[in-house]
C-alpha cells in the first residue's frame, strides 16, 4: 500500500519486495516472533513510534483512536520525535521507503497518523 505521503507501507509479516526500497520498522516493540532475518529491514527507528505511555494508553482502551490520533501527532511535532520525522523524510527524498509494522491495520493505527504527518511535511520519498 502507498500512503498519500508517497511511502509504501507494509507489515512486516509479509516477504520483502524489490520495490521496497529501503524497509524501515516503525514501531516500537519487536515484532512477536519474527528473526531479525525474516523482518529483512534496514533500519529500526523506534523514535518515530508513539511514546511507550501513549501506546499503553491506547491499547488500554484509556483513549479512543481520534484522543490517540491528536496525542500522537502532537508527539510528533515535539523535539524528541522531530529529528525521526526528518530522518524519514531525509532517506525518502533520496529513495523508495517502505514503513514496515506488525500492526494488523495499518491505515487506523500510529502508522496512518504518521504517514499524514509525512505528508503534511510536503516532502515526497524518491522512486
């Protein structure tokens, strides 16, 4: 699936494509079962990924999916979160990138929300 930001986006389960380019894992908890092998990623930025306290919450049932969605996003704008987005958006301005997760549902978890993030930024990933 490509993300209106431009990158594709794929869970990690599934077997690597060539049109994947560089595979980033952007979640923060390893992948239940999967070898580092298996996973085939190129890099493993947790810093992208909400904030242990916010993913806790969310799957807690603390916060519904539109607090969720405004707490991450706020996340993403603060400084801890910002050098990640621009790192993302660096390795994408040179090259293809596919966000890699475990999610079962990427569009309605931390992954849609960052991909509208990248989009937002306006900077789209190179082909």
């Amino acid at each position: 699936m490509e993300s209106d930001s431009g990158f594709r986006v794929r869970r990690v389960y599934d077997p690597p494509e060539p049109a994947d380019g560089r595979r980033i894992l952007v979640d923060r908890l390893w992948p239940r079962g999967l070898s580092k092998e298996r996973a085939s990623l190129d890099e493993w930025l947790k810093d992208i990924a909400p904030s242990n306290g916010l993913r806790v919450a969310y799957h807690a049932g603390e916060l519904d999916f539109a607090a969720f969605q405004g707490h991450y996003q706020a996340e993403l704008d603060d400084p801890e979160h910002t050098a990640a987005v621009e790192h993302l958006l660096d390795l994408g301005s040179a090259a293809a990138v596919t966000l890699v997760t475990a999610v079962k549902d990427p569009e309605n978890s931390h992954v849609g929300v960052l991909t509208a993030h990248l989009a937002e930024q306006g900077r789209k990933p190179g082909r």
